[in-house]
C-alpha cells in the first residue's frame, strides 16, 4: 500500500473510532439499564438503516455528482466538519471548554434511562429508540467519511476497510472491559481526528475551486498528494500556537464557550 | 410537513453543527479565493497557497469571535 492510501485507512479509522466510542456509550448505558434486548435490537435496526443510507448516498453521488464538484462540496464538508472539532479541541486543551468526559455521558444515560417509565409491551421502546437514533446518527457520520474520503481518494475499499477495523475493534474492548470507554482519550482523538480532516478538507476544497475557471480542472497543489502532509503539519503547528496563546491571553477572565 | 422540518433540521444540525460561524468561515475563504481566480490574481500554486492562508485566516477570526473578552452588561 502507498503512503495516501495508508492515509486515508488511518483517516477513516480514527475518525470513525471516535464515533464508535460514542455510539457505543449510549448503547452500553441502555443494555445496562432497559436491558440488552431492546439495546442490540435498536442497534440492528440502526446498522440495517445505515446500509440503506449507504447505498442510496453512494450511487447517488457518484453517478449524478461530476467529479470536480464532488471534490468541492465534500472537500468543504469535510473541512467544515474537520475545524469544528478542531475548534473545540483547542478551546479544551486552552482550558476555554469543558473535557468531553465519557464517564460523565455515560451516567446522564443512565439516569434517563433509569427514570423512563416501563412499556407495557415485550420490547423496551425506550432503550430501542435510544440505541437506535445513538447508533444511527454516530454511523451517519461514519459513512459520511467513508463515501467522502473513499470517493475523494478514488478508493472506497481502503476507507471502508479503515472504518470496519473501528467499527469491529471499540464494541470488543467495550465488550472486554465491560464499561464505557473513558480509558480511552477521546479528547486526544478528537484533536487528531480534526488535524486530518482540516488537512484533507484544506486540500480537495481549494482543488475543487478549479471547477470555476474555464475547462472546469482541478487546482493542482504543489507537490500535489505531499501536500497533505505540509498541510497537516502547518494545521498541527497553528493548533499549538492558539492553544498557548488562548491559555496565555487572561487566565482569570477566561470564561467556557458554551457552544 | 413535520417530518420534512425534522428531515431539514437533521441535515443542518449534521452540516453546519454548534456553530454556524465554521461553516461562515470556510465558505467566505473559498469565495474570496473563487473571486480571486476569476480576475487572475496569481498562478496555480499562488492560488492554492492563497486558498490554504485564507481558510486558517478564517479559522483564526473565529476563534477570536469565541474567545474575546466579553463585556459584563450586569455591572
């Protein structure tokens, strides 16, 4: 495998780890609680659902959606999507934003589980629709990643096989350690997960631009795919410099950004 | 109606997310950088370059919005 496709494997995992870790919180709070029946069979659902959205998604775009501008749009999505979570990574490590702390989401769950009423019927409607709309929307974002770095990478196979490693490996450590997963430094993840796609979002939005000038051709970076990794070390280098500099600026009057 | 409201409130809040001023940002960079192109300002790598500065720039402003001092209109 050459060093981009290595790129966008490890691109896909991780961002796709990140959104198992959250899914799966949310469905080992409703197992724990409303009972593991209705907490697996709201996630089938949700997986079978998904499979739909993924199929319908993909033909639609890549038979309808010209490659330029597909390259646009999803370079933008992405981006928009890459600095949203390098935002709050930098508001966190800067002390600006409170921790995401999965122990503490985990126990919000339960609470509400635990204070939902009883159905009459023999499936736990609430654990079901929990698990469901948890898995559903965490696993939209997956193959949102998958279908955008697949398409944009001209290989689908190598950034779903990036997510399938997480998709397989975070409900088997959950299922080892038999808790929510807050060993695991998802904030660390977040930042990384946000370095990658600013750096990829960077790089296929501004290329896309090309489809405004006559014969509608992609800008060619210099280096071209080596330009990810300058893209990434100048994204990575700037976060440092925000971080000290929002630590540095006020301390005593720092107030926590709410969004 | 209601599910079509739900249909577009799920798509906003997927794309556009907490804070709509990211998603501000990077659609201003690109258009400057599509205006840019349009009147010929620079070459393809000057072009690719000026897109990179333009997006960071954004990203920088709002992260100022977020974090400048707020005033305490209690006082």
């Amino acid at each position: 495998m050459t060093a981009a496709v290595w790129g966008v494997v490890i691109a896909a995992f991780v961002a796709s780890f990140v959104e198992m870790v959250e899914a799966t919180t949310i469905v080992m709070a409703m197992g724990f609680t409303r009972g593991w029946r209705s907490a697996l069979l709201g996630t089938l659902a949700a997986v079978g659902a998904l499979a739909v959205v993924t199929v319908a998604a993909g033909y639609a775009i890549a038979t309808w959606l010209p490659e330029s501008v597909l390259q646009l749009v999803v370079g933008c999505l992405l981006l928009i999507f890459g600095l949203q979570w390098l935002r709050k990574a930098i508001l966190r490590a800067s002390g600006r934003k409170a921790v995401h702390d999965e122990d503490a989401i985990y126990q919000k769950e339960v609470a509400a589980a635990e204070a939902a009423g009883k159905g009459a019927g023999g499936l736990d409607m609430f654990g079901f629709m929990v698990s469901f709309k948890g898995v559903f929307l965490e696993g939209t974002e997956v193959v949102f990643i998958v279908i955008t770095f697949g398409l944009n990478a001209h290989n689908v196979p190598a950034a779903a096989l990036g997510a399938l490693g997480a998709i397989i490996i975070v409900p088997a450590i959950a299922l080892a350690a038999k808790r929510p997963l807050s060993m695991i430094n998802e904030n660390m993840l977040k930042y990384v997960v946000g370095l990658l796609l600013a750096s990829f979002g960077t790089y296929w939005s501004v290329a896309g631009v090309g489809v405004f000038r006559a014969g509608h051709q992609v800008l060619s970076w210099p280096g071209h795919d080596l330009a990810i990794l300058v893209l990434l070390a100048v994204w990575f280098a700037l976060s440092r410099v925000f971080i000290a500099a929002l630590r540095d600026r006020s301390p005593r009057e720092q107030e926590k950004v709410t969004a | 109606m209601r599910y079509l409201k739900a249909f577009g409130q799920f798509w906003y809040e997927f794309v556009i997310g907490d804070d709509p001023k990211i998603a501000a940002a990077v659609v201003t960079a690109l258009a400057v950088l599509v205006a840019a192109l349009s009147i010929g300002l620079f070459g393809e790598v000057g072009l690719t370059v000026l897109g990179g500065v333009l997006i960071v720039a954004a990203f920088a402003v709002t992260l100022f919005i977020d974090t400048r001092p707020r005033v305490n209109r209690d006082r």
